[in-house]
C-alpha cells in the first residue's frame, strides 16, 4: 500500500491514516472514465444571498430570486452604455422591435398559410404592437392553445442539413452583416433557447428561473421560444408544472407578473430526445422550425448535462439542430475537462463542429458584480490603476468559502473535487481578470488576451503551494465517511512571474462546509514606509495594513480600510471601513449570475466566458500538482465540519508572509 502524504509529501499523521483509498477517476484512451463513490449529502440549510424570494408565484415551496428596481435601471443603463462594444445585438433586439412595430407588415414576408404554432409566434410578434407593460392576460396566448397544437409536429419540416460545414449552410454571422438583412427583410429574427437537460438540477434552480426573469424584465425578443430537452417522458405541460415553483417576478413590476408568467410558459415546450441524440436533435429542430417559422431564428443551447454526455450530445447538436438562417451559440458547463489530456480532447472535438466564437463556457461566479466590479474599479476611477501591482500591493486574498456541503452535487463533484469544480475557472479567472493589463478595449476577445497572458505567467503549482482539505463527518449525515480523497478545501500560494506582480503572493481558499459563506477578494497594501504615526499604530502594523475589499457574500459590498483618527483630543489610530454596501446603498436585490451571463450570451459578449487557450493555460498551472497528488494519492487533511478549515491553511499563509484576513 502506498504511503499516505500530506501535501508537504510528509507522512500523514492524521486520523484518516489507514483508510484505504481507490483513485477515483482516470482518463483511459481518450475518454473519461469516472468512478462515482459515495459523498455525504450533508443536508443544511444554505442560503445564499442571491436568492431571496421576491414573489411569490404559486404555492410550490419557491427559492426565487429578487432583481427589483433600481439594480435593473442601473444594468440597462450598463447595457445601454456598452451597447457598442456588444458583438451580438441582444439590446439592438429592441429597437428594432420598435421600428418594425413601426412599419406596416410587408405581406411578402407572411407566410400564406400558418400553422398553429407559427401562429402563435405570429401572434406575438403582432402582439409586439402593443406596450410591454400593457400585456395582459387578454393577450396572452394559452398554454392549452399551445399545448394543443404542439402534438401536431411533424419531421417533415425539418431542414436539411449542409453536409460540407459543420455549421450549416450559415454559419455564425457577422452581426452588422446580418443586422443589414434583417432591415431589408423587415423582421426581427427570433430567438429559440433549448436548455439541454432541462429536468436535471441545474436547469431548474437556475437556467429556467434566468430566462423567466430576462423575459419578465423585458431582455429576451417577444418572439423568443424557450425548449427543454432531456431523455425522459414528459409533455408540455410537465415541464411547465415542473418549472413553475422555480420562477418569479421583479417585486416593482408584480402587476403583469400573471399574464407574463403565462407569456413565458406558453413559450415554453419540452421535447423528449430519446436514447438517440442524434435523432432527439433532429426532433428538436423539427419542432423548433415549427415555431420559428420559416423566417430567420437565431439559436441559444445551454448543455446542462453530465460531463459525460456533453460531447455526444454536442455532437449531435452541431449536425442536426444549429440554426439556418441565423447564429447558433452554446453554453457548456464546467468543469471543462477532467485534466489537461481530456480538456484538449474535449476543446478539439468542439472546434471540430464550432467555431470558437460560438462556444460559451459558463461560469456562474464570473457574473457577479464582484467580478465585473474588477474592471469597473480599476479602469473607471483613477485612485486604483496606479497601485495596482508589486510596487504597492503585497498581498491578495480569493476566498470563496461555503457553509454548504457537497450535498445534491455529490453527483458529480467527488468525480472532479475542488480543484476542477471551483479553482480551474472560479479562481484562476478571478485571478486573470484582477491581474491582467488594460485591455486594449473591453471587447471580449480584446480582453481574452490580456487574461490569456496573465493565465500563461501563472507558476505552475508544486505540491509544497498547497492544502487539501476534507470536512469530517457532520452531525447531519449520520456518521457516513466519505469513502474518497476528494478535496472538499483547497488553499494555495500563486505567483504571477511578471514585471507588475513579481513576488506578490496570490493566496486562495475555497471550501465547503465553512463556518461561514464568503466570497471576496481582498487586497492588502504595503505598510507606510517610515509611517510617522508608527507610535499610534502600535506593534501590530497588520492591523493598521490599508486594505481594499470587494465582496459578493454575506453582503455585496465594496469596502477601503484606512486608518482614521478617532474623534477627541488625544491621537489614537482607528483601522476603519469606508464601506459602500449595497443594501444600503441600492434598494434591489442583485440579480443572479445566471441572468447576467445568459443576456451576455444573447448579446455575444464573450469576455466573461472563457475561451480555449484559457482552458489550456488554466491546466498547465494545476495538472503537474493533480498528477502529484493522485500519484502519491495525497490525503487531505480532515477538519470539522462548520469550522475555520484545515490548520494547514493557516501555515501556508505563514510561510508566504501572508495573514488570512477573513478571520
Ligand atoms: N448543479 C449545479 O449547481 C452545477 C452543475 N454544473 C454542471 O452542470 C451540468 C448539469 O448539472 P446538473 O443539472 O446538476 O445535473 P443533473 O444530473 O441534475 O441533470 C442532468 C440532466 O441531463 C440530462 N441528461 C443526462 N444524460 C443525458 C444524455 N446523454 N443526453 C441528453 N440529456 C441527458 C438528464 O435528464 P435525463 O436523464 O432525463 O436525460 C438531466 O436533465 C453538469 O455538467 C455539471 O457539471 C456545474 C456547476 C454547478
Ligand atoms: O459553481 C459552483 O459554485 C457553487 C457556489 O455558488 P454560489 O453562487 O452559491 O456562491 C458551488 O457550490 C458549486 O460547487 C460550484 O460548482
């Protein structure tokens, strides 16, 4: 039996030594082979800030999300104000919705005869007319309307496929080339979104609730169709009944929320695909044709399926359902490989079927304001840019720790662990994205590059830069171990070896089953040299370290803690926090990452999703150390569960002249 090492490569002295261990996963002649072992589903109540209820729709038990007033002003003004830097023309959608609901209908452009279905999109586009706000019940289609009528589909509407690109006879189009068609046709193209997967977790918590509010808040076309797919047996109506729980409205708008509501799910329909991908994505196209029309349709697929079925089912996709007469784009999942060799495997066969520009990779944590609150700060304000490297940053802190445990993401999470499932994209982008250089503009591909740089300066991690951590038993899961050396904490010291970050350690955290939810990045400054209160700041100068903190959770804030003198006679040093919090700041709720990143895709803004070459770079930094850690089948350390984590967290800090600042 082989030895069991601390990361440190010591013999492990804990009281997981004895435990014997499978590796749980490998990669065998290019494909993934994953042996799912049992995780304690630790059942807690975990709430995350982002998805406070803001009303109630039905009485299934609704873990809805809030995005009222002011926040959606201050994202369409976003929108508005970086409406030339968009690739795609998601916003443009509504201008030209308004100028074609200005023309007269030109009677080349209606087909001679409609069926039910296309009468329907023909219904809404008419119903375009009308205000927004004005939709009411009255105009509403029926779901009993739609459900009717859906059964009556038939292959034989499918269009045939290009057999000589893997992207149809149209490829991804230049937006202002297609722009120029739609104006000369008249007609505002639609959109058709398929969520893949559309029964598993991910869809319904997450993928389906950010559509109804996109479309509720007015960010998808009115002609927008919305399909779920998956392999079981379900009709129309099944996945709307299922959805239902899950969707809400903008508390400041609730007024139509009924009629929108019923909008949406008469949009709404499921296809079961089948065993066969191939031919469930034929279906899929068939009925989507259906309800396009025979007009231009602009595609969205949203791969929410197991890793293992990603490829197949993207395969499938790419020859049988991408759009004709318009875009296609799709979002895939992380983690995005399991190592580097199934990564590239997986990004060969992708851009064997796409292009690149039509591959999403979606990580929920890049659309947080936190996140996007990296660029805005730094470039947007002039008392940022000008600090920002070794010269006056010593240290940054990317905690991301949960209350949670693994619980229902047992699925796939003790196949993949910390390292693939939150630092591969959460944290090495975060990184990327805080260190890179100014953007030559803030397109995404423009900013792809500078992140790709960043990544590609990263040292690659070596066993002695790293904790692994596993939480114990908790009180919750009834004495069940987990049975594997999945990581459930992860710490490591990273260095960027460039000419603005030589030598400042990048520490990172991240973990589950935490004494507390948080996520921040914290920055912590030199101290003063020569500091002429030094007598007032007393021995601890930490303390006294100015620091600068953007934080996602418990409470979106920003916060610069600056020593200040406290009031009253005498000179006593206060370390204190200029705090803008958005709860006091923006009466709204902030709305979730899904949302933002979903109007993105629309939009063909890509900079928060990572491209290819960041896929790859990502790796270089952490396959050498998981090659390590699974030869010698490190164990990680075991710490309580609800507790501060790993001791050995706190040594790593040591030794990089670093001191936690979360706790
Ligand atoms: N849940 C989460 O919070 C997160 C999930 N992810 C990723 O998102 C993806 C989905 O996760 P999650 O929703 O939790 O997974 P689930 O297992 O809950 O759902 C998977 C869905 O895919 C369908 N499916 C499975 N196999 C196939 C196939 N061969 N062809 C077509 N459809 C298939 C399933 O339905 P059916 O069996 O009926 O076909 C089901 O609808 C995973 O890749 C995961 O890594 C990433 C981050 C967080
Ligand atoms: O992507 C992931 O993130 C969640 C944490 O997301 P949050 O929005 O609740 O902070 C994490 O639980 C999950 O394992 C991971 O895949």
């Amino acid at each position: 039996m082989a030895f069991l090492l601390t990361p440190t490569g010591k013999p492990l002295t804990h009281s997981s030594v004895g435990r014997s261990f499978p590796v749980s996963s490998n990669f065998r002649n290019g494909s993934m082979v994953l042996s799912y072992r049992k995780l304690p589903p630790v059942v807690c109540s975990c709430s995350t800030s982002s998805m406070d209820s803001c009303f109630f729709l039905s009485s299934v038990a609704n873990f809805s999300r809030g995005f009222c007033g002011l926040r959606l002003w201050i994202l369409q003004k976003l929108k508005l104000i970086n409406h030339e830097r968009k690739q795609g023309y998601g916003m443009k959608y509504k201008e030209l919705v308004v100028q074609a609901k200005d023309r007269a209908p030109d009677p080349l452009e209606t087909p001679v005869s409609l069926s039910s279905e296309e009468a329907i999109n023909e219904g809404v586009s008419a119903r375009g007319l009308l205000k927004e706000t004005t939709l009411s019940n009255e105009h509403a289609v029926s779901i009993e309307e739609v459900s009717s009528s859906s059964s009556q589909v038939s292959a034989s509407s499918v269009i045939p496929d290009n057999p000589d690109s893997p992207l149809g006879s149209h490829s991804a189009t230049l937006p202002m080339d297609y722009f120029n068609y739609i104006s000369k046709s008249n007609r505002v193209p639609s959109l058709s979104i398929a969520v893949i997967g559309a029964t598993g977790e991910l869809a319904r918590s997450k993928v389906f609730p950010a559509l109804f509010a996109l479309y509720y808040s007015g960010f998808l076309p009115e002609n927008v169709g919305i399909f779920g797919y998956s392999r079981k047996e379900m009709t129309d109506e099944d996945l709307r009944s299922m959805i239902l729980g899950n969707l809400t409205c903008r508390v400041d708008e609730q007024q139509n929320c009924g009629a929108k509501l019923d909008a949406f799910l008469s949009r709404t329909f499921y296809l079961n695909g089948g065993y066969d991908n191939q031919e469930g994505m034929t279906k899929l196209n068939s009925r989507m044709v259906h309800i396009e029309g025979d007009y231009e349709a602009n595609r969205i697929f949203y791969l929410s399926v197991p890793q293992e079925a990603l490829l197949e089912v993207a395969t499938s996709l790419a020859g049988n359902a991408q759009a004709r007469r318009g875009w296609t784009r799709i979002i895939i999942e992380k983690p995005f490989g399991f190592n580097m060799l199934s990564s590239s495997h997986l990004t060969q066969s992708l851009q064997s079927k796409y292009e690149e520009n039509q591959i999403y990779r979606i990580d929920h944590l890049l659309g947080k304001d936190l996140i996007e609150n990296l660029t805005v700060l730094r470039f947007s304000n002039l008392v940022f840019e000008p600090l920002w490297s070794r010269t006056y940053i010593r240290n940054v802190q990317v905690i991301l720790s949960e209350e949670c445990g693994v619980g229902t993401k047992g699925r796939y999470f003790d196949g993949y662990g910390i390292l693939r499932d939150i630092i591969h994209s959460h944290v090495l982008q975060t990184i990327a994205l805080f260190a890179m250089e100014p953007p030559v503009s803030l397109s995404g591909e423009d900013i792809r590059n500078e992140k790709v740089k960043v990544l590609r300066s990263i040292r690659k991690l070596e066993l002695d830069d790293i904790v692994l951590g596993q939480y114990k038993n908790s009180t919750t899961d009834n004495n069940v171990y987990f049975d594997s050396l999945t990581p459930t904490f992860f710490a490591a010291a990273l260095y960027i070896d460039n000419p603005r970050w030589d030598g400042v350690p990048f520490l990172v955290k991240a973990g589950m089953g935490l004494i507390k939810h948080r996520g921040e990045i914290r920055i912590q400054f030199h101290n003063v040299p020569g500091n002429l209160y030094r007598e007032s700041v007393g021995h601890n100068v930490d303390l006294a370290t100015n620091e600068l903190i953007l934080r996602d959770a418990p409470d979106e804030a920003i916060l610069v803690k600056v020593n200040n003198k406290v009031p009253g006679l005498g000179l006593q040093l206060d370390p204190s926090e200029l705090n803008l919090l958005y709860k006091d700041k923006y009466n709204v709720d902030v709305p979730d990452s899904y949302e933002h990143l979903l109007l993105d895709v629309i939009d063909g803004d890509n900079h928060l999703f990572m491209r290819s070459d960041e896929v790859e770079a990502a790796w270089k930094v952490l396959n050498p150390v998981l090659e390590e850690i699974e030869k010698n089948r490190v164990a990680p350390e075991l710490y309580e569960f609800g507790g501060r984590g790993p001791t050995g967290a706190y040594y790593l800090g040591a030794r990089h002249g670093v001191r936690w600042a979360d706790d």
